[in-house]
C-alpha cells in the first residue's frame, strides 16, 4: 500500500470548515480506490494559536513540516489582527520557507455553473495562471522611515533574480507544453516598469528556446485583465509576477463561478520540501460559522495534491466527484445554490462511492 503524510492546516475562519470537509472527501477516496493511503496529522496553528502564544506557528513549525508530502491548507485571517501579521506568520512564512516558487491556479467553469461572462459556458474558460511565488513585488524589500512626520516615507521594491525568473518561466513552458493548445501567455508591465519587467520578457526569450513546440506571446498585464473578459477562448497558460498573477488569478476564479471554486497549488517543483495545496480564498470572516461555506475549491486542490503525490486516477475520481456534484446543482450560496457545506461535502462523498 502507498502512503502518504499529510499536514493539515485549516488555519482561520473557513479554513476551519472546509479542511475537515476536504479530509472527509479523502477519506472517502482513500476507502474506495484501497490502494494508498493518507495519514493526516492536524496542526491548530493561525490566529488562535497567536492570542495563545504570540505566534502565527511555533517557531520550529517548519522543521515539524518538513517530513510530510504535502501541507493542506485552509485560510488565514482575523477580523482582530492585521493582514500582514497573519499572512506572514503562517501562509508566506510556508511558502518562503519552503520556496514553492510556483503557484498553480487552473481555471475552467465546472459543469452546471455559470460563468457571470456572457456566452461562456463550461469548456470556454480552461486557463492554468502561473503565478511566481517567492519573489517580485511580495519579496518584502523596503522599509519605512520618518514615520509620523512629514517626510515619511515607505518603499516596496520589486527584486527579479535571474534564477527566479528563470524557473518560474521554465514551470510554465513546461506546463503549456504538457496541455493540449500548447499556448503560453507572457504576461508583464514591460512598457512602464522598463527594468525588472524587460528583464521577465528577455529571460522568457530565452527559455522559450528550450521549448520548440510552445507558441508563446507576450501581452501586458492591463491588456490581460480585459482580454480575459472579452475573449477567454484566446487563453490556456498564463505566466505573471506574483502581484500580477495575484490579480488576474482572483480575475479568473469570479469568471470561473465564485472565488469558492478558485484552488491553488504552491508548488516546489525541485521536491526538497513539502508542496502546499489550498483554496485561493481567505478566511471570509462574512460568512464564517454559518456553514456555507464553499469546499469545492478545497476539493479541487486536494485533486490537485493527489496529482503532485502520483495518485493521478484518485485525482481523476475526486474531479469527476466535485463535477456530479457541480452538474446536479447541489451547489452553496455563493453559486446562487441553496445546499450547505456539509451537503456539498456528502454529494461528493457519494458520488465517490458509486463511482467505477
Ligand atoms: P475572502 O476570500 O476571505 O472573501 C471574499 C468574499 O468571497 C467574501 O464575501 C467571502 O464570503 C466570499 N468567499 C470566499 N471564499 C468563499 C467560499 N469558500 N464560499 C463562499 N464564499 C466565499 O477575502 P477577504 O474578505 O478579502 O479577506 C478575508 C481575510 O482572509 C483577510 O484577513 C485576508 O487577509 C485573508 N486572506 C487570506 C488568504 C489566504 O489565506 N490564502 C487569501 C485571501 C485573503
Ligand atoms: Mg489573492
């Protein structure tokens, strides 16, 4: 039997009801394909655990982590403590520690939900964003000064290495050239921002060289933005900076149905540390306790982790679960649906264990 070690975070507000529903649905995959299987240890770290110790995660948390195969991960963010003390204390604190320098953000309009577009049914949005994930304008260089007073003054410097943009550009051409149009758009600000951003079009150059079968383009990020919404039949990869892809990626997950279907995939493709998978959206402290949450996006990147494990068909069953559920409308209320998080989860369930 092949097994795996799974570290899961469910983190703040949602996160604390979409993981225990995403670890449901493994558990029902794992029963029915009987040929792996997952343990899972659960780690309470987020803002609870900050008003307990004054720490998003213990200080050794990333020693603790780094056995596992994967990290699944729910959400951070309080409404009682700032965003930046949150993210950094946990989600970027993972991502950077363990340098999963590419984030992975695939789109499509899963069958039975509308895309808010006009005219674009399910097929006419299968995107894959790539997001660089460790440096560019997230990188953290800059400081303030004066603060307070007149002359005060913040900087945020974006910091493009060749050996981030290369591997990030290298994930992508990789991945467009592994889908079925072969198509990679480079997305950049290389007319206004003529130094880091001509810097990402002249490596991009470079690595395409190495990939002969890859059509790719460049387009700018503003230009992108509009072009998803006008013609997203005219897109399947996508490779932006981290602020970018960030945008885009939201972009593309309310064009998908709901920021409840978006998942993401923070990858270190070189596999020294643990990868980590979660849905794109916060901790919606909107809709918090209510039970409604949407697990759809969870689901997905635990798909999406079962692919990065090599359990390609338990990937493939979970995918075909999350469509049944999808396509008989039994959706939450962000998808106009009337069914709860738990009845979501249970369809999921079912269709699993009826699946051949
Ligand atoms: P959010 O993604 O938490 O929520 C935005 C809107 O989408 C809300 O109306 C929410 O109810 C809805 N929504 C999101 N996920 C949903 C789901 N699964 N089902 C149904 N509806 C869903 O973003 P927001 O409100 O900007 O941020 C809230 C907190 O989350 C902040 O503290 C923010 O820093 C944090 N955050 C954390 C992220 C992470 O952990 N990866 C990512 C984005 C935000
Ligand atoms: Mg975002």
């Amino acid at each position: 039997m092949r097994s795996y070690r799974i570290a899961a975070i469910a983190g703040d507000g949602i996160g604390k009801e979409v993981i225990p529903a995403g670890l449901e649905v493994l558990r029902a995959l794992q029963a029915r394909a009987g040929d792996f299987e997952l343990e899972v240890v659960d780690f309470p770290w987020g803002s609870d655990f900050y008003r307990e110790t004054g720490r998003m995660m213990p200080e050794d948390g990333l020693d603790q982590l780094r056995g596992f195969d994967a990290i699944y991960f729910g959400a951070v963010g309080d409404p009682h403590l700032p965003d930046s003390l949150t993210l950094w204390g946990l989600r970027l604190n993972i991502c950077q520690g363990f340098d999963q320098y590419a984030n992975i953000r695939p789109t499509r309009v899963l069958p039975g939900l509308e895309s808010p577009l006009r005219g674009a049914g399910p097929g006419s949005i299968d995107w894959v964003i790539v997001r660089e994930n460790s440096e560019g304008e997230y990188a953290g260089h800059g400081g303030r000064a004066h603060r307070g007073h007149e002359i005060e003054v913040a900087t945020e410097t974006s910091i493009f290495t060749r050996v981030g943009v290369e591997r990030i550009m290298r994930t992508a051409f990789t991945i467009a050239a592994s889908r079925p149009r072969k198509l990679l758009t480079v997305v950049t600000k290389s007319n206004a921002q003529r130094h880091g951003m001509v810097f990402w079009d002249e490596v991009a150059a470079k690595v395409a060289a190495e990939f002969p079968q890859v059509t790719w383009e460049k387009e700018l990020v503003d230009a992108m933005a509009a072009r998803m919404v006008r013609k997203p039949d005219s897109i399947d990869t996508v490779v932006a900076t981290n602020l970018h892809a960030d945008i885009l990626s939201d972009l593309a997950g309310a064009l998908a149905g709901s920021l409840g279907v978006a998942p993401t995939a923070n990858l270190d493709p070189s596999r020294q540390a643990p990868s980590m998978f979660e849905p794109i959206h916060g901790s919606a402290f909107d809709i918090t306790g209510k039970g409604i949450a949407n697990p759809v996006a969870t689901f997905w990147t635990a798909c999406m982790m079962l692919e990065h494990l090599g359990e390609k068909p338990a990937a493939e069953r979970l995918m075909r679960g999350i469509e049944a559920a999808t396509a008989k409308g039994v959706t939450t209320p962000d998808l106009g649906g009337k069914a709860n998080t738990a009845e979501v989860t249970a369809a999921v369930v079912d269709a699993i264990r009826s699946s051949n």
